[in-house]
C-alpha cells in the first residue's frame, strides 16, 4: 500500500464514520418514533471528524482544517455536557 493510498483510506474511513453518525440518529429516532440524538452520535461525530482532520491536515487545506477542527470542538463539549448531566442525575 503506497502512502497515499493509505490516506485515502484514512480520508474515506473518517468520512464513512462522519456519515454513518446521521445513519445512527435516523434509526434511533425510528425506533424511538420520535426525534432523539444518542450519545452514539456524538461519539462517532469525534472520531470521524478527528480522522477527517488529521486527512485535512496531511491535505494541508485550511478550510478543512477549520471546520474539522471547530467541530470537534462542538462534539467534545456535547459529550462534556452530556456527561455533567449524568453526574447529576445520580
């Protein structure tokens, strides 16, 4: 496997993963019947926007850099209040 090969695949895993986070909220909602965001979410949004990142930083293209990078942000800070929320039910 030559590198670049190799980043592709990275590119394409975080970019599966960043599409299957819609997938899990879709059919949790569905099963739900209404609509929801599980914590699921949250994590796959994570990691697929941190493999998406590091992609863009080997890319070497600020305008993915940003993004990914302000959306992981968003991601940890959710998973943050989600876990606070946690602590204070019990």
């Amino acid at each position: 496997m030559t590198r670049e090969t190799l980043w592709l695949v990275i590119g394409f895993a975080g970019q599966a993963v960043f599409t299957g986070r819609f997938v899990l909220q879709w059919l949790y909602s569905e099963f739900k019947r209404r609509s929801v965001i599980p914590v699921g979410f949250w994590y796959l949004s994570m990691l697929g926007s941190a493999l998406l990142l590091t992609y863009a930083i080997y890319r070497q293209d600020p305008v993915f850099i940003i993004g990914q990078g302000f959306g992981l942000l968003v991601y940890l800070r959710n998973l943050q209040l989600i876990a606070r929320h946690q602590e204070q039910k019990e």
